[in-house]
C-alpha cells in the first residue's frame, strides 16, 4: 500500500530530452564489483550521528529523521529487496553518468507527479524522491507549522467567544452544538476516514504505477476502466455523497433529541437546538473535507490537508464578527458552517488536478503490496471489514467529550465551558506532537505492506520517542504556567478572573492524560497501517470510556468539573497503555520493555521540569514574564534530567541543534 511514488528512480528520457545518471529503485547490483564509493555493503546498526552529506541534516534531523529510515547506509545496500527501494533516502551517489536501465516494468516517457507549492516531494537530483529524509522533514516541517497556525487561530476563535460570549448559559448552548463539528473531525478527517482512505488510494497508487499507462491523450476515464484510482472515485465517492447528505439532513430534524440526549438539564435548550442545526451541516462539509485530505495525502501532498483548520477557524472568526450583533452566539454556529465550506474550498483545487493525473508513475512496485491475491484475484481497494472496527475505535475516542459533557451539565453554568476552554489549550502540545506521525503513516504503511517490519519497527519506535518528548515539555509548561497562559489569552471582556482560576485548574488535570492521548494517536495508525480488520484497538478504547465515565460519574459529587477532567486523564492513559503492550502482538514488533522504559525516563524529567517551571512562574507575579521564564525553566530542565537518565532521542536532538548552530557560525 504505497502512498507516495518511488524513492530515487528517474524515468527514461523522452526523446529529445536530456538524459541524467539514474538509480534503478528495484533491481540488486549485479554481483562481483565493489559498491560504489560511500556506499555500504550491508546495512548496519543505526547511526545517530548522519554523515555530512546526507540532505536531512539539513532540514530533518531536529525532527528525527536523520536515522528514522534505520542505518545511515540503508539507502542504497547492495542486496536490497525490490519494495524497500520505494524507502530509499536520498544519501546514495549516483552511477557514473549515462543513462541506467529502466526496470523492466517502468513505461518509457512517465515521470513522477510533481506538484509545485503543494508540499509534494522534492529532489536535490531533480527528479523526486518522495521518500527522502529530506521530504519527510519538510513534510512533517510544514505540517506542523500550518497545524501550530490552525490551533493558534483556533485559540483566537475561543478567545472570541470568550470576549464576545463570556462563560455562561448562551456558550454552554452553542458548546453543545460544537458537540457535532468536534465528532465530525474525529470521524470523517482526523481518524476513521484517513484510516481507511489513505490505505486504499495508496493501493490504488501502486497498481497506477505497475501497469503501463494509456497512450497520451486518452481520456481519464476510457472504456477499459483501468486506471484504479479513478475506479476508487466511482466506487466510493458517490456513495458516500449520499451518505453524508442523509446524515446532515437527519442530525438537523433530530437536533432536539440530540441536545436533551448530549445535555438533558441544560437550561436554554432552544438556542442548543438552533445551533447544533447549523452546525449540521460539518457533517457534508467535513466528510468532502476528509476525503480530499486522504486522497491527497496518499498522492504525497501534505500542505493542502494541513491547511483545513486555518481556513475553518479563519470562517467562524469572521462570521463571528460580521454577525454577532444580529445572531448573538448562534453567529459562532453559524461560523461552522462557513469554516467547513472552505476546508473543502482550500483543497479542490489541488485534489483536482492530482486526481486527473492519468500517467503512470516512474516506479514500479515489485511485488504490489498485497494488490493481487492467489488466482489472480484482485483485494478491494477498500475493505469493507476494516470500515467496522475504524468507526467504533474513533466514535468511541470521541465519545468521551460527550461523556464529559453529559456529567457537566447539571453543574453550576460555565462548567462546560471551563472545560472546552481548558482541553482546547490543553491539547495543543498532543496535537503538534501526532504531526510527525502523521506524516510518517504512510512510510510505516509502505513499509508493512512490503513485509519490512524491522523497518516499520525502527520508524515507530523513533516517532513514539519524539512525540513523546514534544508532548511531555508541553504538558510540563501548560501545568506549570496553567494560570498564566489562561490569563494571557482569556482573561478580558466577559472571561473574567473567577473563570481564569476555573479554567487554569481544570488544564491542569486534563494535561496529565496528554501522553496517554498522544500515544494512543500514534499507535492506532500502526494498527492500522497494513489496512487488516482489527478490533483490539476499538476494544482498548472502549476498556477506556468505561473508565472515563466510571471515574468521572464518581469524583464529581466530590472534585466538581475537576473529577471529571481526572477520569478523562484515567481512561486514556489505560486505553495507551493496552494499545503499546498489544502493538507487537498485533502490528508492528515494537520492543515494548525499551519503549517503556525510555517513556518512563521522558516523564521522570517532565515532572522535575514541572516543579521547576511552577517555581519560577510563581516568583514573578506579572503574567508573560512569568510564563516566559517558566518556560525556559521547564525547557533547560527537561533537557538536563533527560540526559543525565539516558532519555531515548534526546542526545540526537541535542547534536542536531548544536550541529545547526555550528553551521551557522
């Protein structure tokens, strides 16, 4: 099931072209002769210092990559199997000049689609190696800098409700109704539609790229029906339209018994039921929005589908401020419906033109992972018992706002709120931490399909450690300075000081599940990444929603809105912890002692990081100073603990930046 085409391999020249030194991607050096200058015979242990060529130091090694793949030398060793090219880095020299033999299966005259901006891959030899280090730096770069812009904007939407609404009875109605986009992203972007989808248009991709393409000029769909992407489209696209149209339709004429269900002492059900009407209609706009997001994501762009949430919050901001003062808090539902309009509008351009690419790519994907079956068979391109387990597993891990909710609701007003505005600033560190995963899905992916599962091991392993590391600093820093940074960015208009202090110790608690949270994010793609019905995973989570609900059922006649927050960090820190012992059993041979151990040294420091931070916030009453100086605390002694406990990722970490720092001088 590959995602992205191939590693290094350019196509043969057209005529009149001019030739360049090509790398086959899929056919062993013939043996006898020495491998060329640089390149290792064999691969080796995996080396956390790259030399000093390798493109991802450039770009990639503070996020991980520069080893990810496994050795150093793993780009080019001389007996490599056929589907491991297809993760080649780009570290390997090219072959004296003149043109190479193309694999026999790679059609003359083809070329990899390449799309400019759209944060496709890119080449220092011209021609596109959509797996590099490189590519995956800048991929996982640039997801991370639209996803940091999305939530900052995201902050600047609740900030807005916040100064225009303040906390009480009118945005407990409209959070009620937020219910349904929050559900919607779970299920149709974020997990289940992306679990399913980036699968098979990779599967699609792969059997694009193994049959030799229509002569140029055909139409995109001609009668003989062969390209499977397009066959992908017909199958699934016009069914799901109709789907989402009915569900829209539906959750808009039951929107009353959706509100008494989601909240049933809630004082102003009218006004929950107007806007949970409005806000219906994400789920259209979103499941339009997931399905682009999949296909392009599979097609190798990462930049559009990072875009969504910049161009969702950007609409409910402005319609907010455009119609507040004639619909009061149903404009903020309102805003819902526009954000989601132009997270399909930010993506068709480019699904467009990536979709109506009839050529076949340059590679060759030998064999087609897992794309024909004995007796010449061919596997549906989506399978239809890995659509049960998927949907539970994300209804399920959504469920448990609702469960929160359901238990806030006959709280004093503005317990809702308390705790949409704490788990929204709360989770920010989970969410920049799951981008690196997210970008490397589909590597890991590739990498199973191909039975590399030593590889797809190596590439897990490091993304767990990294998230780990980003979203522990997080959670240190957001526990440590929780009444600042509510104060920072609420406190004014009607937010006033008594919900800053609400709010600060609600972040608090929920920040102890956010390794839990990030976990679970990470590992639920391994399990899914070679597209099996699984339902360990949805099982997992549904050991972990009892938890949550139990726990939050019975702290809150004693902690309030914080009991609450605590069965939420319970239930998934449980739920994370079955999902990392069963990830070896069931996908990816993760080693599960090492990984436990090193999370374990990550936390230790995190906690001394917190005391740390806590300590400097509180000696400096002014709120940005403080919260700037405790986060350079939580920073300097996270880094220092977790080296002296031999933490998994950090020496690199530090090598690359000093490495950076040198170059500069």
């Amino acid at each position: 099931m590959t995602d992205l085409p191939g590693a290094t391999q350019s196509p043969p020249a057209e005529p009149g072209e001019a030739t360049e030194p090509t790398v086959p991607a899929h056919r062993p050096p013939p043996p006898g002769p020495e491998p060329a200058p640089g390149l290792a015979s064999a691969p080796g242990p995996a080396s956390e210092s790259a030399p000093a060529a390798l493109p991802a130091t450039e770009a990639g090694l503070a996020l991980g990559f520069a080893s990810a793949a496994g050795p150093a030398s793993e780009s080019a060793p001389a007996p490599v199997p056929a589907p491991e090219a297809g993760l080649a880095t780009e570290s390997a020299p090219a072959p004296a000049p003149g043109p190479a033999p193309a694999p026999p299966s790679a059609p003359a005259g083809t070329a990899p689609p390449k799309e400019a901006g759209s944060g496709t891959a890119d080449s220092d030899s011209g021609r596109g190696a959509y797996l590099s280090n490189r590519f995956l730096a800048r991929a996982a770069l640039l997801t991370a800098l639209l996803t940091a812009a999305g939530a900052l904007l995201g902050l600047v939407r609740d900030q807005t409700i916040a100064h225009l609404y303040g906390a009480g009875p009118g945005t407990d109605a409209f959070l009620v109704a937020w219910t349904v986009p929050e559900v919607a992203a779970t299920l149709l972007i974020e997990d289940a539609m992306a679990l399913i989808l980036v699968p098979a248009f990779s599967l699609a991709l792969a059997r694009r790229a193994a049959r030799e393409p229509l002569p140029a000029g055909s139409p995109p769909d001609g009668a003989s029906g062969r390209d499977p992407v397009h066959a992908l489209l017909r199958t699934t696209l016009p069914t799901l339209l109709l789907a989402l149209s009915a569900g829209a339709v539906l959750l808009m004429l039951a929107a009353p018994w959706v509100v008494a269900l989601l909240a049933p002492g809630l004082p102003d059900t009218q006004l929950a039921v107007d806007c949970t009407r409005l806000t219906a209609t994400c789920a259209f706009s979103f499941g339009i929005a997931g399905y682009c997001s999949a296909a392009l994501r599979a097609h190798g762009s990462f930049v559009p589908p990072a875009m969504i949430y910049v161009a969702y919050n950007i609409g409910i901001i402005a319609t907010m401020l455009i119609l507040s003062d004639r619909l009061g808090v149903r404009a903020a539902a309102a805003g819902v419906a526009v954000g989601g309009c132009l997270m399909v509008l930010v993506q068709a351009p480019v699904v467009l033109r990536r979709l109506r690419e009839r050529r076949a790519t340059a590679e060759r994907t030998a064999p087609e992972p897992s794309g024909e079956q004995p007796g010449g068979a061919s596997r549906p391109l989506v399978a239809l018992g890995l659509l049960a387990p998927v949907i539970v597993f994300a209804l399920t891990r959504q469920s448990q706002v609702l469960i929160e909710r359901f238990l806030a609701a006959p709280l004093p007003a503005g317990a809702i709120s308390h705790l949409n505005y704490a788990q929204k600033v709360a989770q920010m560190p989970m969410v920049l931490s799951l981008m690196l995963c997210t970008v490397t899905f589909p590597v890991v992916a590739r990498a199973m399909a191909a039975g590399d599962t030593d590889r797809a091991r190596r590439r897990v392993e490091r993304d767990l450690a990294l998230a780990g590391v980003i979203v522990l600093v997080g959670a240190a820093t957001v526990v440590a300075c929780a009444p600042q940074i509510i104060e920072i960015l609420f406190q004014r208009g009607a937010f006033d000081r008594a919900d800053t202090a609400a709010t600060a110790a609600v972040m608090r608690v929920y920040a102890l599940g956010l390794l839990g949270h990030t976990l679970v994010g990470a590992l639920v793609r391994c399990y899914f990444s070679a597209a099996r019905p699984l339902w360990f995973p949805a099982l997992a989570m549904l050991l972990g929603l009892a938890l949550t609900t139990a726990g939050g059922a019975l702290l809150v006649g004693t902690w309030g809105v914080l009991g609450i927050a605590a069965g939420n960090a319970l239930g998934i820190t449980v739920t994370a912890v079955l999902l990392l012992h069963g990830v070896a059993r069931h996908s990816v041979p993760v080693r599960v002692r090492h990984m436990t151990g090193g999370l374990v040294k990550l936390s230790a420091a995190a906690a001394a990081a917190t005391g740390a931070g806590w300590l400097c916030g509180a000696l400096i009453p002014a709120p940005l100073p403080g919260a700037a100086v405790a986060c350079l605390a939580v920073a300097a002694v996270f880094l220092v603990i977790a080296r002296a406990v031999q933490a998994p990722e950090i020496d690199s970490l530090v090598r690359s930046v000093t490495g950076r720092f040198a170059n500069v001088r």
